[in-house]
C-alpha cells in the first residue's frame, strides 16, 4: 500500500507528504516506516505539510497515521503544517498536543515551625467541634429514644448485639486466658524469693477484675467491632446511602449510630465478666498445673482478695470503652471520604483512636480511683 503515500521535495527545506485512497481502520494502510526513511534521507527538512486531497475515505487510521507523523517530526525540530488536513484531524491534533502539555505545578513554601503548630492546632479546634456535634446530635437521639419516638430496625439492633457479643467471645477467650497466665508467670517471679507464691492468685484476681479484663477486652473489640463500624458506615457514605437516609427525613444518627452504641454499651460489661472469668482460669491453670500452688487455696485467695469494688471498677471501665468504640468506630465511617482508599483510612482511623481514648480512659479512671481511695 506504498501508492498511498507521495513525497514532494521540490520546494527546499519542505517535506510535502501526500495520501491518497482509503484510510480506514478495516483496509491496509501504510506504516509509517516510509515518512522515517524520507526524513533520514532529507537533512535539511524544516517543514512538514500533508496533501489528503486524494483520500476518498477516512476514519481514525488517517488521525493515528499523522499522529505519528507529527511526533516525529517534532522530535528532529520539524514544524508541521495543518493546513491541508481536514478540519475534524486539525481538531484532534490540537486536542492531542494540549492534553500533553505539562503545566509544572508551582512548589509550595515550606511552612515555618509557628505556621504547623497553627495548623495542627486549628484541626484539632475543628475535630473537637465536630465531635461535640456529633455527641450533642447521639444525646439527642438517646432522648428520643427514652421518650419512645426512636426509630430504628429493631432485627438490625438483635444482629448488632450478636456481632458485639456472642462473636466475640473465641477471641476474648483466648486472650483472656493468656492474660492470666502471663500475669502468673510473671508474679512468681517475685513472690517466689519470698516463699508467697499463693500470692499469685491476689496478683491475678485484682489485676483482671479490676482493669485488665475491661482493657483487653476493649482493644480486641476496638480492632474487631470498632472497626467494623467504621468500614460498614464508611462503605455506606461511599454509596451515598446514608445521603439517601437524610433525604428521606431518616437521621442517620439514630437509624445507623445509635444502635451501635447501644449495642456496644450492653455487650461491654458481659464481655468484661468473661473475660474476668477466664483470665482468673488461666492463671488457676497455670498455679495448680506448674507452679505447683495448691489448687482450693488459690481459690479461696481469690475469693477474698477480689471484691466488689474491684469488680464496679472494672465494670466501669468496661462502660466507657464501650461508649468509646462505638463513638469512633461510627464517627470515622460517618467522616469517611467517598473513595476506597477513604474506607481503608477511616477504619485505620477508628482502631488508632479507639485505643489511645481507651489508655487515656484508664489513666484518668485509675487516678481518679486512686484520689478517691477506692
């Protein structure tokens, strides 16, 4: 298909490239290897025109021929002429070049150590304002429901509680009983110098009643259930439903995050029992199969060194970080961008939150117990 394609060379420093024929994507049609050997062989090329007078018929393989054409004539500094190329080809070349042009975006300035510090502190400012708005729009909705105007699903509320609690018992289980072991091994590493390793079994009971059975509970459930929150009510404002739930007077406060509060807030102190429960397992296992500890006077030792302000405490504890994770767990999905990436964000968001309001729960709990003398 070389007849296609016509060279003039006559005027100096002009390469006038003339087509003929049909240039369609379902006929042959010349590469362009014959447009490179006459710009090798033509050094003093300065100017490339076309000729498509002869074209009878054209579709997209006329655009992509002098596509390629123009690309290689610019790359040896060719100025090409548009002229003789039809009006909707000169479009699509003047289209092509300014999606290619590079505009460098300007760099910004650094921002000095005061300009991050006002920064930080104005996002801080903002997220403060949209928690309390948050807080104040799920009190409203607690309201609601004590006055008995709440609407949300009630078969939705059964399944949140399941998920909260009988799900999660495996989990808790586990790390409860490991808990305890670990807290035995690591008592009667000093109690044995002074011949009171029955001492192991007060180390445990208080330390799992009093805080560590709500504080492992609480991260497994912040990395389990809180994050579950936030993917469920992120993936949701991706899909614009919770947009959906607003536009047809539904507050998603009390239809989505309210339930889950809820659910969290019962769910929490029970699992804080189990958990209790088998971390004082653990640790009885361990005593009376390893150390060695005479297995109903460890249980007496529990029994009297665990009472009930202890157990409040603990149960208290438990409260708060249900509270806690069910509050970032939602407000992180609810924030969520409309994007996947935004999903992965929001969810990472919630577990970190979660945890470090939970640390931050337990130092003000303890020191307010401990100014209290409880």
């Amino acid at each position: 298909m070389a007849d296609q394609i016509f060279f003039d060379g006559s005027r100096p420093g002009r390469l006038l490239i003339k087509l003929s024929g049909e240039w369609q994507m379902s006929s042959r049609t010349p590469s362009i290897d014959t447009v490179v050997l006459q710009l090798d062989q033509h050094k003093d090329i300065q100017e490339a025109a076309f000729d498509v007078s002869g074209v009878k018929k054209w579709d997209s393989a006329l655009i992509a021929f002098v596509l390629e054409a123009a690309k290689l004539c610019r790359k040896k500094d060719i100025r090409v002429a548009q002229d003789g190329l039809p009006e909707g080809v000169r479009k699509f070349l003047d289209l092509a070049s300014r999606t290619k042009e590079k505009v460098a975006a300007p760099e910004p300035e650094p921002l000095s150590f005061l300009e991050r510090i006002g920064d930080q502190a104005v996002r801080v400012k903002n997220g403060m304002f949209v928690l309390i708005d948050f807080l104040g729009e799920l009190a409203v909705a607690f309201g609601r429901l004590a006055g008995g105007k709440s609407f949300f699903r009630r078969d939705d509320f059964v399944m949140i509680v399941q998920r909260c609690g009988v799900h999660a018992l495996g989990l808790v289980s586990l790390i409860s009983v490991l808990v305890g072991v670990i807290l035995a091994f690591i008592g009667v590493i000093q109690l044995e110098m002074f011949g009171a390793q029955i001492f192991i079994a007060d180390i445990v009971g208080i330390a799992m009643v009093r805080v560590m059975g709500a504080i492992m509970t609480g991260i497994i459930m912040s990395g389990r259930t809180g994050a579950s929150f936030a993917a469920e009510l992120g993936i949701m404002q991706t899909n614009e439903e919770i947009d959906a739930l607003r536009t047809l007077g539904v507050s998603p406060i009390e239809f989505l995050v309210m339930p889950r509060v809820l659910a969290m807030v019962i769910m929490m102190p029970l699992l804080t029992l189990y958990a209790n429960l088998m971390g004082i397992a653990g640790g009885f296992m361990i005593s009376a199969s390893v150390l060695g500890i005479n297995p109903v006077e460890y249980l007496h030792h529990t029994q009297a060194a665990v009472n009930l302000s202890n157990l409040w405490i603990g149960l208290a504890h438990s409260v708060v970080f249900g509270v806690i994770i069910a509050v970032s767990g939602c407000l992180r999905g609810m924030q969520c961008e409309r994007s996947a990436a935004g999903v992965g964000e929001a969810t990472t968001s919630a577990v970190v939150t979660a945890v470090t309001a939970i640390v931050v729960a337990t130092a003000v709990i303890t020191f307010v117990c401990q100014m209290l003398g409880v």
